[in-house]
C-alpha cells in the first residue's frame, strides 16, 4: 500500500478528529449516538496512522470499528433487553485488566519494534492497550473506562505531536479534558450493584 499524500492527510486528519470530537462528546454525554458517529472517525484515522507509520494505531482503528458496531448493540440492547446501566467494575476485574494490559502492551510493542518501522512502538502500543480496555469498558458502560482515556490520551498528545500530527495532538488534549469532565459526570449516574 503505497503511503498516503501528506497534503491529503492533513485534510483527513481534520475530517477523522471532527468525527472523533462528536463521537467522545457524546459518550461523555452517555448517548447511544457515540457509537455510529465514531465509526467514521474510525476509517478516517486508520489512513492517517499508516501514513505516519503509527501501525499499532492502524490496527486500532479496526479494532474500534468492529467493537464500535457491537457497543452500538450492547447499550441498545443490554442485559435483558434493557439499556445498560453506568457501573463500576470490581478491583478483581482492574487488577487482571492492568497485569494483561502490561503484559500485552510489552509483547505487542516488541513485535512493532522487531518487525516493522513503527514509530514509538511501546509508547504507542500502550495507547492501543489502554484504548483497548477503555472501549471494552466503554461498552459495558464502566466508570473507569475514563480512567483509561485519560491514561491514553497523556500518552498520545506527546506522541502525536512528534510526528506532526499536531491538530490529533491538540484534539487529543481536549480529549483529556473530556475525561476528567466525564468522569465526574458518570459517577453522577452510577447505578449501585
């Protein structure tokens, strides 16, 4: 795959962060329409990550568009056929989440560093992992998917701003700020177990 014009990246990159924008809006929002506005972004942002050699980010973004369509599903759809609650989860469940994403996130970054080009390949492999757990949690309507996005998006402002991708980078801090604003948000509209 021949590597995309830098000139039509930066027009794509604006076209998948607009996208993205509207879709965390939204699920900071706890609103359903998250899922489908995300997925544009999705497509978008897999042609702007290769183009910077950010694979672990590309693989990503396939990653978020099949989990996309099935989170659209699950908060529709839920338990019983009922819209799914914002929960918490158990420290038993973040404890394993945390030694398999550490232990995922080294082997996963080896094998960037190992085998192809990538840029960065540890610092974005945490991203992919910690955005891995951040959607899964998403998608059962975990508080501390927050969490996660906020780890996330520390880690990608820097990133993102040494390959130039620096409109991703700037979206991003506001990503972060959306996370905390979220979080407070979400404890609001937890359901107790």
């Amino acid at each position: 795959m021949l590597a995309p014009d830098p000139q039509a990246t930066s027009w794509t990159e604006i076209a998948a962060n607009a996208a993205n924008v509207v879709s965390v809006l939204l699920a900071g929002c706890n609103s359903v329409h998250t899922w489908w506005t995300g997925l544009a972004g999705c497509v978008l942002f897999g042609y702007v990550f290769y183009g910077a050699g950010l694979y672990p980010d590309v693989t990503l973004q396939v990653f978020y568009v099949v989990t996309g369509v099935l989170g659209w599903w699950a908060w529709l759809h839920g338990e019983r056929g009922e819209e799914l609650p914002v929960r918490r989860s158990s420290l038993r469940f973040l404890a394993a989440c945390g030694a398999i994403g550490a232990a995922t996130a080294l082997g996963y970054g080896w094998l960037f560093r190992s085998y192809t080009s990538a840029y960065a390949p540890y610092l974005d492999s945490l991203i992919v992992v910690f955005s891995v757990m951040g959607q899964l949690m998403l998608m059962a309507r975990r508080i501390e998917s927050w969490w996660c996005w906020l780890v996330v998006n520390t880690i990608a402002v820097p990133l993102y701003a040494s390959r130039a991708l620096n409109v991703t980078a700037l979206v991003y801090v506001g990503f972060w700020v959306n996370a905390v604003v979220s979080l407070v948000r979400w404890r609001r509209m937890v359901v107790p177990a």
